[in-house]
C-alpha cells in the first residue's frame, strides 16, 4: 500500500510531534516542578502515542512499522490515573504523593500491558482490524478476546472514578482557599477544571461509540471528531502546563505554608479540646479582637493577606478564626476581608477630594490584586460597578 498525506494526517502528526516537545519540556522545566510535571508529560505521551498511531493508521505507513499496530492500546489506561495524580499535587501538595503511592495507581496500567500481550501476538491483519474499526472479533482465541475486553471495560470504569476524584478535589480546593486566602489570581486552578470537562466530553464520546454506534463508517466519523478533540487537547495542555510553574511562582510555597497551618492546628486542636467547643463568649472575645483590628489597622489592604497571617496578629489559631468567621460573621475568610475592602473603596469613590483617582488605582489601594477581582466583589456587595456608583453619589451631591 502507497502512503498517502492528507491535511488532517499532516495535522494528527504535527499534533503527536508537538505533544512530544510539550511533555519534555514540561518534564525540564524546573526541578522542583518535576514531580508534578512528569504527570502532565504522562498525559501528552499517550495523546501523542493515540494520535501517531491514528496517523500511521490513516497514510499508511502503519505497512512499514507493522510492529506498532495496536502498541497503543492499553496507553490510554494511564490518562485517568495520570489526571489524578496531576490535579492531586497541584492542589494537595502537602499530601503524601511518594513513589510508592503513585505506583499502586499506575499497577492498573501495567495491567493493562499484561493484558494486550495476547492480542500483541495476533498475526498484523487481526491486530489492523482493531485499529480501523474499534470492534473486537468473535473470532479471537479467548485470552485474547476476553484480555482485550476486560481492559476495555476497565479503563472505561477507571477514567470516571479518577474523574470524579478530580472534580472531588478542585472542588475541596476551591472551598479551601475561599477559608484561607482574601484572593483567588493564580490559585483556583481554574484551567484543571476546563480540562476536566474537557476530558469528561471525551469520555462520554467513547461510551457513545461503544454503545449506540456499531456501524464501522459511524464509528469511522466519529473517530475523525475525536482525533480533532486530541489534538486540541494537546495544545491545551502543552500550553496550559509550561504556565503553570509561573502562576505558583512566588505563591506555592506560601499556599502550601497555609494549608498546612490550618491542617496542622485543626488536628493539633481536635487532640486538645476532644470535648470542648469554641464557646460563644470566646468568638466574641474573638470577634471583638478582629474588628479592632480591621478598623485601627487596617490589615485588609494587604494584598496577599491570608487567614493563618490574620490569626498570628490576633494571637488565636487559625481553625478558631475560621469558626469564629463562620459562626459570627457567617461568611467565609475570602468574604469577610474582601467585605472589608468594599467598604474602604466605598469611601474612596465617595471621597470629592478623589474623584480623579481612576478605579484602577481605588482597586489597588483597597488591597485588590486585579481590576476584574475588584469589579466581582464590588458589584457582588453593593449591587452595581464602582463606575457608577461613584456617578451616583456625584449626582446625590
């Protein structure tokens, strides 16, 4: 069979050759970076190793290397657990993510290895069929049909539950900060969460190509739409991955400082006090120390003020604060500071000797990391944008 290139085949190998670059790059980019990374270069493997194998299959060349016909197949049972693995310590580094915990995940991968051998024997024109229909033969030996099967249904299961973990995670992630930090640029990891519904399209593809579409031609088409989902995919996160490390830059290690102070004295203190409670007479103590503070010093302007921060200059815990915050004021600590914020940028924009102060400027001031931060809290609080509240406080006068 005579090779042949297409635009969409050029395309598939440029993609599987980008995601080649990306995953080096990724694994390079910084040692420290590296244990987190090396998942991410994980995951652009095996959609660079889907996406070659597609192109050979498409041009032909797949004649020429007759040995990598379906090498690929147990390759996608590692995207859930590499998924996993990346969104865990991104957002729980201070976990236990040694050697020894990663590869128990993996051990279902090299199971899937294990359970390809016997179809890795089949002569190539059994093998090719696999590859160009996605359907498995009746006419198999046994191990192999039940090898390949088993593994089809298990990788299927395995993406969803790791799946789920992820969602489950960003989640916890994004009630945390909101208990933690009085910002959120840079850590709600909001490109994780694209990428998770990215994949949830993905796998819901697949599930609707196993069960609804049994015409090879079907299953033909929309194989050609999933490729295309590959290669966006691995643009994505190829680009998504090498910024990574510059929005933790300066700010993982504090992060990290503050979720295990929170961690920590919640543990610390559910040891110490088993059977006592924060009494009502202690968060007011609490609460009476924290609005002196707000008001003579001011400490919501900082910009990257966080909770265990906040808690040190009162002289309490930080699980106190947070029950404190919870109970009496009952918003959370990202609530509560930025409230505070508002309040202070109110005058601001009510002041006539600053009506020349841009709102820019007001944002930064009020200890506001971002104008688009600033806008959200500021219209989620007083119910319009700070350009017009300020005109209507001009037009009152």
């Amino acid at each position: 069979m005579t090779p042949t290139i297409t635009i969409q085949s050029l395309l598939l190998f440029l993609a599987a050759g980008q995601g080649v670059v990306f995953a080096v790059l990724l694994y390079f980019r910084g040692r420290k970076s590296r244990a987190i990374n090396i998942h991410l270069s994980i995951l652009l493997f095996a959609f660079s190793f889907e996406v070659l194998q597609k192109f050979l299959l498409d041009t032909g060349y797949i004649y020429t290397v007759p040995f990598l016909v379906g090498a690929s197949l147990p390759v996608d049972a590692s995207v859930g657990i590499a998924l996993y693995w990346y969104v865990r310590q991104a957002t729980c580094p201070e976990k236990d993510n040694r050697t020894g915990q990663v590869f128990k995940h993996y051990s279902f991968f090299i199971a899937c290895i294990v359970l390809s051998i016997p179809y890795w024997l089949l002569p190539f024109e059994q093998k090719l069929y696999l590859m160009q229909t996605g359907v498995i033969s009746n006419e198999w030996p046994a191990l192999t049909y039940y090898g390949v099967g088993i593994q089809t249904i298990g990788k299927i299961i395995s993406f969803f539950v790791y799946l789920f973990l992820c969602l489950k995670m960003l989640l916890e992630h994004k009630n945390r900060i909101n208990n933690i930090f009085s910002y959120r640029e840079h850590i709600t990891l909001r490109w994780l969460t694209n990428l998770l519904w990215l994949f949830l399209f993905g796998g819901i593809q697949g599930i609707a190509i196993l069960l609804f579409f049994q015409d090879s031609e079907e299953v033909t088409a929309i194989m050609g739409f999933l490729e295309l989902f590959s290669v966006a995919v691995i643009f994505y996160i190829g680009v998504m991955g090498l910024l990574q490390p510059r929005i933790y830059r300066g700010k993982e290690r504090s992060y990290v400082r503050a979720v295990q102070a929170v961690d920590e004295q919640a543990v610390e203190q559910k040891a110490k006090y088993h059977n006592s409670a924060l009494s009502e007479a202690d968060m007011l103590r609490i609460s009476n120390k924290l609005d002196k503070l707000m008001s003579e010093d001011c400490v919501y302007l900082q910009a990257d003020l966080s909770m265990p921060q906040l808690a040190d200059m009162l002289s309490v815990s930080a699980n106190y604060l947070s029950q404190t915050l919870n109970s009496v004021y009952q918003m959370s600590f990202f609530d509560y500071v930025n409230q505070q914020r508002i309040a202070y940028a109110k005058q601001q924009l009510s002041n006539p000797k600053l009506k020349d102060k841009s709102v820019v400027d007001v944002a930064v001031d009020s200890g506001f990391n971002s104008r688009s931060a600033f806008y959200t809290a500021f219209n989620k609080n007083v119910g319009m944008t700070p350009a017009q509240y300020r005109r209507s406080i001009q037009q009152g006068q």
